[in-house]
C-alpha cells in the first residue's frame, strides 16, 4: 500500500548529508507525498542543511517533519534502533568515506596518474558504509527499500552476494539516458520529449561520454519514437559527440545536483507506486544500470524486445573492467585488474588485487589515509 492510498504521507531516512544527501533531502522536503525526513551524518555541522531543507520547503508552503542525528553509521545497532523507531518508507544512502571528487583536489599530475586505475580500486570507500547499513536494515527488521547512492553499480552486486543488496541505485545511467536523449534529438530534428532512450550502461561511461564524447565500454541503446526504431539514424560518434559539446552535465563536485535529483526522483517513485519507466543503477543487485519500472515493489527491468536479462547483465560485466574491476565473486570478493592494481600501488603505494568484503572498513581507512597525506 502507497502513502497515498494509506492516507499518510511517507518518511524517508537519509543517511549521509554530503553533497548529494543534502541536495536530495531539499529535493524531497517541497515533494508533497513526504511527510517526515530524519538526516543521520556523523558530521554534526551538516544539521544546518536539514534547517536549510525546512526553510525552503516552507517557502513553497511545504512543512514537512525534518529532523537531524548526529550518528556514525558504522555503529549498526544504534543505525538499526534508529530505524525501528522511525520506521521509514524508503531509505537513501548517500554515505561514503571519501568522496570521488576528493581526488580531483590533488596536485594535477597525481591526478592524471591515479585517472589511469579507473574508479573501481576506490571501491571500499564506498562500500564501507553502504554494508554497515544494510546490516542494520537487516536487523530492524523492517520492510523499507533501500535507495543506494554510493557507486551502486558494483557495490550493490557486491553486497548481493551476501543477501544484502539495496533495492535499488541512483544517477550514473540515470544521467547519462537523459543526455542521449536531447542529443538524439537535435540530430534528428524532434522534440525530445518525442523520444524514448533506452540504455544498458555501467558507471565506467560516464566520464568518457561527458568529457570526451565517447562510450568506450559496452553498452546497449535504443532511441524510438513510438513504434518507430530510430536508432540507425544516429551514427555513435556523432551522437556521443553531440552529448559533449551541447549536454554534458558538469564532471566536477556540482555533479551532485543532477545525481540528486536521480535519487529524488527515485525515492518518490518507490513511495508513491507510480510505476516510473526510468533508468536505475544496481537494480535487483545487477550489476551496472537498467531500464526499470519503479513502484512499491521496487524495481521491475524494462527490457526492450530481443534484449535479454542474461545478455544485459553480460554487457554490464564486460563493461565493469573499464572501472578497473575484473569480476565479482562469491560472498562478494571483487578482483581488480592488473593495471589499476599497478597504478595504485605506484602512486599511493596502495595494494589490493582482490577485496574481500570483511577488508573493505580496513581498506577504506588505508585508502583514505593515503590519499590524505598527498593532499
């Protein structure tokens, strides 16, 4: 049953107010079917932004229930107390240990050295987290979905190893469909609200596709209007092209904006059953991003006619080593590939050919502290 058709409005727990946290929780304050967000951020200054949410919405004459825990996510029986007591709807995780824009921070050749690794060696920085709560979820035992913001391509299939993936992944090819689109468009010569792009994609094109113009990975796509297959229509490279030079999103820290606005708009599907044809990331614990239908039950893949479950999960897999990553294996072991092992242990001095899931708090740590003493 909806929040709507229960005569409530929904509640929403966010944990983690960085960029994208504090961006989605503004978001989903003025969104008129939520009724109560509590913030938990082991940051106790970041409870100035859900004073910040709770302004705006009442400018837009939204009063919605915002409240604030300064809590460490790692403390899985505090995080699972929380959670009996507030008993969310929808649950959006938005935590990391070091956000991926902190090594655009660092002195530009250590950059361009460390850019060679690929995304996939930051893993446990990422993952961390999103295993601790969803090791408290489990124990509050409470029926919310998971929204999971955290690099959800690959840290969603690891944590289904285990029996403890989100429900579902935000932006990534969330972002990337809807730049196809407008691009498709004025290749074409249509409106783009005329069209529909359906896309099979991985995190690792995101940054060539925006920066370069290019789909470097495998990828499936599908550009229609109505019945019609309009797709050999737009040659690859000029389409991807086009994406670059007249729709690109930004590739720096304000790229949070447009992510939040794929959690937002996530969340609000997942509450309000409306049953959204979109595009997830790590949905049902795939790897890599899906066109899905999102209601309460959470995701639905979406598939196209002559695509199949088995075949999009391959180009994902294939895909996943352009973010450095080999494959994943039981009980959520992930083997990185030889270069990035390489690059990491050049530059950081950092190395891990393969992460198990019971390394990743002591992996984060050592990544984190190294990445510090460069700074």
């Amino acid at each position: 049953m909806t929040s709507r058709e229960a005569g409530r409005r929904g509640r929403v727990l966010i944990a983690g107010l960085g960029d994208v946290g504090s961006a989605a929780l503004h978001d989903l304050a003025r969104a008129p079917t939520v009724g109560a967000i509590l913030a938990l951020e082991v940051d106790g200054t970041r409870a100035r932004q859900v004073a910040s949410a709770r302004y705006c919405a009442q400018q837009g004459g939204r009063f919605p229930q915002l409240d604030f825990l300064r809590e460490d996510i790692r403390d899985v029986r505090r995080v699972a107390e929380i959670l009996q007591a507030f008993h969310p709807d929808v649950v959006l995780n938005a935590t990391t240990l070091l956000s991926w824009w902190v090594i655009k921070t660092l002195p530009e050749a250590l950059g361009a050295r460390l850019a060679a690794a690929r995304f996939g060696p930051w893993l446990p920085v990422h993952l961390t987290l999103t295993w601790k709560l969803m090791q408290a979820v489990r124990a509050a035992r409470i029926a919310a979905v998971v929204v999971n913001a955290s690099y959800p391509d690959v840290v969603n299939p690891v944590l289904g190893r285990v029996g403890l993936a989100p429900t579902v992944g935000i932006g990534n090819v969330d972002l990337l469909a809807p730049a196809i689109r407008e691009a498709a468009a004025d290749l074409l010569g249509l409106p783009s609200h005329h069209l529909r792009c359906v896309l099979v994609a991985h995190h690792a094109h995101v940054f060539p596709l925006f920066g370069e113009g290019r789909m470097l990975a495998p990828y499936f796509l599908r550009v229609s209007d109505g019945e019609r297959d309009l797709t050999r229509r737009l040659p690859p490279g000029r389409l991807f092209r086009r994406v670059a030079e007249l729709h690109a999103i930004p590739t720096d820290r304000s790229l949070a904006r447009v992510t939040a606005a794929s959690a937002a708009k996530t969340v609000l599907a997942l509450l309000d059953d409306t049953d959204e044809l979109t595009h997830a990331a790590g949905p049902l614990g795939l790897p890599g991003g899906y066109p899905v239908r999102l209601g309460a039950a959470g995701p639905r893949l979406a598939l196209p006619r002559g695509l199949t479950r088995a075949r999009a999960v391959r180009l994902n897999e294939r895909a996943m080593a352009h973010d450095g990553i080999a494959g994943i294996g039981p009980e959520g072991t992930v083997r990185f590939l030889p270069r990035s092992v390489a690059v990491m242990r050049e530059v950081l001095g950092y190395h891990c050919p393969e992460l198990r899931l019971r390394d990743s708090e002591r992996r984060a740590a050592e990544l984190v502290a190294r990445v510090e003493r460069l700074r």
